[in-house]
C-alpha cells in the first residue's frame, strides 16, 4: 500500500515481518515474528499471544496526518481512553 491506497492485509497463518514500509491494517491469525526494522503506518493485530523477534518495529497511526514526519494534530481529534474495544 502506499498514502494514497492503504492495504488491508489478512494473513491465516504465521507472518514474519523483516522491514520495509506498510501503509494499513495487518491482521496475523498465527505467530508474529519482527526481525529487521519495519515501519507500519497503521495498524498491527496479532490473534496469538506467540509473538517473538529481534528487530526494532515502528508503528505509526495518525488518524489525519499525511506522510511527513510531524503530522498536524487537529485539537479534539485524538485521545487516550481506558476500557476495552468498542466497534461503533
């Protein structure tokens, strides 16, 4: 995926990331390894809880950010919240 085409990736089974840049959503089914030092801009979901590596992983989630380094941050758009995940 790039900016402009963010990806949605599925993957049944076990992934090993080693680098390179995602825009989107990686959603792993089995085990997450991280060797290398990838970037995801984005979302990483892991189902397992056998997740290992020796590499550094950068994730990045700017809800209305484009692709430079410092995003704007529009005040009242971003927040910390504790709980669980709600789906509306």
């Amino acid at each position: 995926g790039d900016p402009n085409s963010p990806v949605i990736l599925v993957i049944n089974g076990d992934f090993r990331i080693t680098g390179g840049t995602v825009y989107g959503v990686i959603y792993v089914m089995g085990e997450l390894t991280v060797v290398g030092n990838p970037i995801i801009k984005g979302s990483l979901i892991s189902e397992s809880g056998d997740s290992s590596g020796a590499g550094t992983l950068n994730l990045v989630y700017v809800p209305y950010g484009d692709d430079s380094d410092s995003p704007t941050f529009i005040k009242g758009t971003g927040a910390v919240l504790s709980g669980s995940w709600k789906d509306w």
